[in-house]
C-alpha cells in the first residue's frame, strides 16, 4: 500500500461492536438536552443579546439569534444523521475517521482538543469573575494576585487565578465519580439556570416599553447578518452531545432528540431574553458589560440582580461540566484507536469512566485557567468548532456513499439531502474565512505541533494501521 493510501485508510465500522466498547449505557434524550443547554446558554445569555442589539442590530436582536439558529441547525441535522448512525465515543473525528481517512480524522481530532481544552480554560476564567462578583456582595474578596492570571490588564507580575484553577479540578472530580451523578447535578444546574432566566423575563416584561422596538433595523440587514455572526459563536457547544453518543441508551432514537432539541430550547431562551432586553431598555445604552444587571437598575429591580449573578455562575457551571465531559471522551475515542497513549482508554472498572483521562485532561484545563489570560486562549475555540461543523456536514455526502454504512438502519437522516449539507459545509467555511489573522495563525501553530506528534507517535502506533500490516505480512 502507498504512502498516501496509508494516511488515508478508514476506520471500519462494525454495528455488533456499537455495544461493546467499555463505556455504560445510563443517558436518556433527557439528560442529552440537558447536556446541549448546559453547554450553550452559559453566561452568554446575561452578555451577547445587549451587545448584539446595542453595536449590530437594535432591536432586531431576537431575530440575529434566529438566523444563528437556523445555520447551527443545518450543522445539528448532519451531527445527528451520524451519530444515530455510528453511535460511538469521539463525535466528528470518529465520523471523519469512517468518510474520510485517519489523517484528516487526527487533524479534526487535534483541532477538537483545541476547542475543549480553550473552552474549558476560558469558561473558568469567566466562572472566577462571575464568582468574585458574587462573592463581593457578601463581603468577602481574595487578593489580586490569586484571581487573575498573569499578564491581565491592571495586575503585574506573575499572577494565579486559584478560583479558576480549583474550579476546573473541582469539576472534573464530579465526573471521575460516575457519568450518571455528573448528568444529575448537570440537570438540576440547567433547570436552575432556565427558572433564573424564566425570572428575569416574567419580573422585566411589565417594563416594556413598545417604542424602544423602533426603529427595529437601524442598521439595516447587514447590521442584522453581523449580529447573527456573533450570534452564532453563542450556539458553539451542542456538538459536545455527540461526544456521548457511545453511552446513551437507544442512541439512534435519543440523540438525534439529544442535539435538535437543545438547539430548539437554547433558541427560545435567547430569543425570549433578546426580545425582553431591548423593549426594556433602549437599545443604544445595552453597550455594556452586564446588560441584564443593567436593565434590572434601569427598572429599579436590584432585588433580581444577585439572582441573574448566581444564574450566571451555575450556568457556566454546566458548560464547564459539558465541555470537560467532551474533552475527555474525545480523548478516549483517539487514543482508542492507538492515535494517543493507551493510559487516555483506561476506563474504570466501578464507575465506567476513563478516569485518567479525566484527570490529565481537567489538570492541564486548570493550570491554562490559572495562568493565561482569557483573551489568548479563547482564540481557538471558534475556530476549531467551525471547522469540525464543516467537515461534518460535508461528510454526510460520503456517508450516504458508505457501502458498509448504507446497510445500517439510521433513524435519522438529513433532510432535503444534498442541498442541506452543502449548504451548512459552505456557511461554516464562509465563517472560518472571516475570522481574525490572529486565529488563524495561531491554529496553523497548533496543526504543526498536531502534524508532529502524528508522525512521531501516532502514525507507528495506529490499530488499523497495525492490522493492515499483519495482513501484508501474511500475504
């Protein structure tokens, strides 16, 4: 076999090993919306709105949302064809590994443990902020130097954000200690998330004011597209719930249930806070860091303040669960099939779980956290996420092509096929090209050193790789 036909040989995929691959079956599509909600409304939801209507759209917010939903509804049709197809741990490098060969599966692969590893380190800086906040109301505040990382504006020196290191680890104890505990406190943070955002917008729509919806563009559609752009970046994270396609009981029926309805509910909630905001409170004074608290003073409703701020916390909460969840799974899939060392595969014979993988994953989350300020490893994560949507959506072109793949029953299947796919690949693409030099140089930084560790390490230690050459040498 050449050279270039070994760097593209492809995962085979066999429906009697769907059942069989050490993880426990316990989610339900409950705990798969729970899970998407978890990770997408995260403390987004009390920022974006007033920021989209105050600099893009006005008024019109709630509809930027919409068309956000729509394009991140076409890459969640394709996710949920191939997870209700290939029902395995790994998401879009597993479905890559099937349609398109091992060496574009480790570039997605590598590029997603970018996007969860940033997510995860950013989330908990945001976390310790929303945290510290809370905390001043009581009182209480911790030095400087222990809750900023190095190198952030107003602190000198070397800095340790202990808040957002001790959050992450904390985090990844609670899912070492089984998948079934992690969804339940998961659950219950997402239902208190949804009543403190229910609260907000039962106690503020008394206060709105019809005139502040005109105009309703002032800046036209293009002011409206901008702010469906940010809009979109809201969205990123219900591709985590296919992370955990492997350990959900009838996955051809649960997840694409899972994927579609987390986007539906997270849509209503944006929607329904955008639409609030604006007739609240002109949309021209929502260019501020905290809209909602605003809003709340504008009205003379500071009681609900400290409300929304402990909303904010528990939001981000579940998204630093979901995302760590996906982070570690990923890394499971990869080194599964011999990609990375085998100690990311060890999963627990009690609690079902890749513990080490876990923890490898949570501690170097934590120490990012701790000591890289929040504009600098937040710039992968867009990135990385568009590109894994773009290669999904595409792939469902050749997984409809898949002989052996042809013959599995899916309970899903994208419709008004191919248009859809080409049209969700095509909106991905168009997004990636828009984003900053800066991203991109950075994640050509971050494919290099993925191109070197392949070659170096997971090129010699592949299990299909290997059991092609115990074909060859038998032949």
């Amino acid at each position: 076999m050449k050279a270039s036909q070994r760097l593209l040989v492809k995962k085979s995929v066999n429906p009697a090993n769907f059942n069989k691959g050490g993880l426990e079956k316990t989610l339900s599509a409950f705990s798969l919306i729970m899970m998407g909600v978890g990770a997408i409304v995260g403390s987004g939801i009390f920022i974006t709105p007033g920021i989209i209507a105050a600099k893009y759209a006005g008024p019109a917010a709630m509809l930027s949302f919409v068309i956000a939903a729509v394009v991140c509804s076409l890459a969640a049709l394709c996710y949920a064809e191939f997870s209700s197809t290939i029902p395995l741990a790994g998401s879009a490098y597993t479905y890559v590994y099937t349609v398109f060969g091992e060496f574009l599966a480790w570039i997605l692969g590598w590029s997603l443990i970018s996007e969860y590893l940033f997510a995860v380190s950013s989330v908990a800086v945001s976390w310790s902020s929303y945290f510290q906040n809370l905390m001043s109301g009581f009182g209480l505040k911790l030095p400087t130097f222990l809750t900023a990382a190095a190198g952030t504006a107003g602190v000198s020196g070397a800095g340790f954000n202990l808040i957002a290191f001790v959050v992450v680890l904390a985090v990844s104890l609670l899912l070492v200690g089984g998948l079934q505990e992690s969804t339940r406190v998961n659950s219950i943070m997402v239902i208190v998330k949804i009543l403190v955002i229910v609260l907000f917008i039962g106690v503020a729509i008394f206060f709105v004011k019809p005139a502040n919806y005109h105009p309703f563009m002032p800046h036209g559609v293009s002011g409206l597209v901008k702010g469906a752009s940010l809009a979109f970046y809201a969205y990123i994270g219900f591709d985590a719930v296919s992370t955990a396609s492997e350990e959900v009981k009838n996955p051809k029926r649960n997840m694409p249930i899972g994927i579609v309805g987390s986007l539906v509910v997270a849509s209503i909630l944006y929607v329904a806070m955008a639409a609030v905001l604006v007739g609240v409170v002109h949309y021209s004074k929502l260019n501020v860091g905290d809209p909602v608290a605003y809003a709340l003073a504008v009205i003379h409703q500071n009681w609900a303040a400290g409300i929304v701020s402990l909303g904010a916390v528990v939001g981000m909460t579940t998204v630093l669960i979901v995302m760590l969840y996906g982070g570690t799974r990923l890394l499971f899939a990869i080194s599964r099939d011999g990609l990375l060392p085998k100690v990311f595969r060890t999963v627990s014979p009690h609690t079902k779980v890749p513990v080490k993988s876990t923890w490898i994953f949570g501690i170097i989350a934590s120490v990012f956290a701790a000591v890289i300020p929040l504009d600098k490893i937040a710039e992968l994560v867009n990135i990385g996420t568009l590109f894994s949507f773009a290669m999904v959506s595409i792939g469902v072109v050749f997984l409809r092509r898949h002989e052996t793949l042809q013959q599995i029953n899916s309970s899903f299947k994208v419709p008004f096929y191919p248009v859809l796919p080409v049209v969700s690949f095509l909106a991905c693409v168009y997004l990636m090209l828009n984003l900053q030099a800066f991203t991109w140089h950075m994640f050509g930084i971050w494919l290099v050193i993925g191109i070197v560790i392949y070659f170096a390490y997971s090129y010699r230690h592949s299990r299909i790789r290997a059991g092609l050459r115990a074909k060859e040498s038998k032949s």
